[in-house]
C-alpha cells in the first residue's frame, strides 16, 4: 500500500496538480459564461453535460504525460513493478477529483435553486466524465501523443453537439437534459472499456521498451 501512497504523491505533485487548477479556474468562470441560478432541470442539466463534463478530458486524458520525458519514465519503472499499477493509481486519483469537483459544483448549483436530481445528475454527469476522458486516454495510448489524446474526444463532442442525437444513439452525451438516462449506463461501460485498453496498449508498448 506504502508504494502505491508514493505514486500517488509523485503523481499529485509532478503530474495533476496544474490540471486540477485548470479545472478549478474553468469551474471558478463559469458564471461568466453561463447561467448558473434558478435553473428548470433541463438547463441544470445542459450546463452539466456540456461544461463540466469538458472536465474528464482535461484530467484523465494526460495520465501517461509524465512517460514523456525519457528520463523520468526510466526512473519511475525501475523503482516500481507494473507500469499498469502506476497508471491505475493515476486513474483513480483523476476520478476522485472529478467526483470531487462535480459534487463541489453541484453543489453551488443547488444553493442557487437550480432543479435537479441530484443523484441522477450526479452519475450521469460522472459517467460522461468518463466516457469522453477515455477517449483521450485510448488514443493517447494508441498514438503515444497527447494533443490527439485531447482532440479526438473534443471532436466527438463538437459533433454529437451538432446531429450527434441522431447517428450516436445510444452514446449520445447529452441524453439528461432531454429526460433520458439510459445512454449514461452506455456511456459508463465504454468509458471503462476505453480506459481499460488504452492502459493495456500503453503497458505493452512500455513492456517491449517504446
């Protein structure tokens, strides 16, 4: 447990901290770019799906940014096991911030009397999250780069903004303001899918020496 505590530390210190106060910032602005008071439950849930979610991207694409320095990624697999142990740890440090972030921001929604339900919100909002954060996450592990790790996902949602409802079905993004929840379970299991093989890519290419 000590050496996972470890990674954890050098990960918060040396990788997530400035993406945790990108987030912040983004979050902080917000009022001044949308309405965030006396919102009906549809628009509570706009706001959720179309500007917090954007927050997945920013903290779980670059898990394996550190890796891009040579050096560091020597030193760091020589000191511990399994490359997918300290990605792991990464992972779940981002998802607790993101949780941590949106149940912050939900709750400034609530104090500013805008509708929702809050546990729905919540984990389709989360599950959102995940989903858009795994697309950065899987193609950062299949083209060993980060900016396309940030575009893809960015794309998806520029598209599913325009007639997306239409061709991406049941991975539509924005079901919760139209009153449907079903997408998030859908969106849930390929974020999980995606995180998953974008790791198991990166551990191979880190295991043959890439």
């Amino acid at each position: 447990m000590e050496k996972y505590l470890q990674i954890g530390k050098i990960n918060l210190k040396h990788n997530i901290l400035p993406h945790l106060l990108v987030t912040a910032a983004i979050l902080f602005l917000s009022p001044l770019v949308l309405g965030v008071s006396n919102l009906e439950a549809p628009d509570t849930a706009k706001v959720l799906e179309m500007y917090v979610a954007l927050t997945g991207i920013i903290l779980l694409t670059p898990v394996f940014l550190p890796e891009q320095n040579k050096d560091l990624r020597d030193l760091v697999y020589s000191k511990y096991v399994k490359a997918s142990s300290v990605y792991l740890v990464r992972i779940v440090e981002a998802v607790i911030a993101m949780g941590v972030f949106l149940g912050i921001y939900m709750w400034m929604l609530d104090n500013n009397n805008c509708q929702m339900d809050l546990i729905k919100y919540f984990g389709g909002t989360l599950a959102e999250m995940l989903f858009l954060g795994g697309i950065g996450i899987l193609c950062y592990g299949l083209f060993d780069n980060l900016v396309i790790g940030y575009m893809v996902p960015i794309f998806y949602y520029i598209v599913a903004m325009g007639s997306g409802d239409r061709y991406l079905k049941m991975l539509y993004p924005f079901s919760m303001a139209r009153g449907s929840y079903e997408e998030k379970i859908y969106l849930l299991i390929a974020g999980v899918v995606m995180i998953t093989a974008g790791v198991a890519l990166r551990s191979r290419r880190q295991s043959a020496g890439q």
